[in-house]
C-alpha cells in the first residue's frame, strides 16, 4: 500500500477557516488550497474580500481556489477578473451553470482566452467534463472539478466517470482533473489510482491520514478498548 508521500495526486485542502488553512498550507504534503462560499458562510465569514486578501498575504505559494458568487453571467465575468488580480496563486471558481441552469462555457472560454486561471466547478456529468474542457484555452493552467463524492451520494458508483474524465482531460495538457467532495480516505487512493491529478479534502478527512497503513489487527483492537471503555465511562450496567 502507497504512503501519502508515495501518491502522484496533488491533495488540495478544503475550508473556509483561515487557522485550519493555515495548518494545511504548511504541511508539505497539501500542494494547494480551495473554498467556496458555503464554507464560508458556515465559518461565519461576512467580508468576503478582505478574508480573501487575508488567506492570500499568507498563502503566496501554493494556488488558492476563491468562486465567484453572482447568478448573472455579466456579473460573473466582473467578479472572476475582481478575484483573479488579488494574486498570481489565485484561480476563479466559476459554476458549470448558473440558478437557471444557464451554461457557464461562453463565459470559460472568454475568460481562459484572456489567461485568467479558472476552476469550473459543480460538475457531475461527462458532457459537462466534455463541453468544460471545449472552452477552456489549452495553454492556461485551469482545473475542472467533478463532484465525486455528491456521485456516490446518489448511489453511482463515481470511479468510472472520473475514469473516463482522466481521458476526456488530456486534450487540454494545462488542464487538471479535480476529484472533489470525497467522502472518505479510500477516495484518495481511488482517485490516485485513476491517473486523477487533484482531490480536494476536508480537515476532517485529512486527519484521518495517520491512520494510512495501520495494521488491522491493532486498529480491531483499539475498537474493542474504544467500546469497553465508553461503556465503563458510561456505567452501563445489567
């Protein structure tokens, strides 16, 4: 079994609290940073740029990945080039569609024309891989994130579309692959496993990464100890 070291993926860190992205940004093994405005309203953040300009005085060499969050494309286009000039790091989060289920491909294929790095998101089709890929300048670095892990949420096993995403990536050489929302540590192997460039994971997934190896008949064990242990704490008697 590959150690962490061992993985060709690039483990990108997801979240939206500037002490916990930190953190990650200094383990070695983190090679980029992403967030979105859910997580963000979750840590309670309400000046959207000055958090950002915030990460980034810090953050200034690994890419950091901040989303746009108008529903109008014109809008859109505004805020993607307000994001892009706060760093060369920085790459602009732009949703396959909007609301009204509006494409986002002209929009991509103007902004990656005029070299603003992008990260299209929020994909879960491969003709939405396929149409994505189309407008994106195959010359700008750019990623395109498939929602992996809202696949399997749905009962679809998402290995085989991330599979055929690997191959539907390679006509745009600057282009990578993300596999986002994962759900549990085995996605980071799955998606190595798969020639998947990136994977974006949540603190609460990455600590579980010392866990990476460990022999099973220790780990039965510690369940036993954890089991006897919280019954003893909790008096259980019979």
């Amino acid at each position: 079994m590959k150690t962490v070291e061992q993985l060709n993926i690039k483990i990108f860190a997801d979240g939206a609290d500037k002490e916990g992205m930190l953190d990650m940004h200094a383990k070695p093994f983190i090679k980029g940073l992403t967030t979105n405005p859910t997580l963000m309203n979750k840590a309670g953040i309400r000046d959207y740029k000055s958090f950002a300009l915030e990460i980034l005085s810090e953050i200034k060499d690994k890419p950091v990945s901040f989303e746009v969050f108008s529903d109008d494309f014109v809008d859109m286009e505004r805020q993607a080039r307000e994001i892009a000039s706060w760093g060369e790091n920085v790459y602009v989060k732009i949703p396959v569609t909007n609301t009204k289920k509006e494409t986002c491909y002209a929009l991509v294929e103007k902004l990656a024309s005029q070299e603003v790095k992008l990260n299209i998101t929020a994909l879960m089709t491969l003709s939405q891989v396929r149409d994505v890929v189309a407008a994106l300048s195959p010359d700008v670095p750019s990623y395109v994130s498939v929602f992996a892990g809202r696949i399997a949420d749905t009962g679809r096993d998402p290995v085989p579309l991330m599979t055929a995403a690997v191959d539907l990536l390679k006509v745009s050489p600057a282009a990578e692959l993300i596999w986002a929302s994962p759900r549990e540590l085995l996605n980071i192997f799955q998606a190595d496993a798969i020639g998947c460039q990136i994977i974006t994971v949540t603190n609460d997934i990455l600590k579980k990464l010392s866990q990476v190896g460990y022999d099973l008949d220790e780990f039965s064990l510690d369940t036993v100890n954890m089991f006897y242990s919280d019954a003893r704490a909790a008096g259980y008697m019979l």
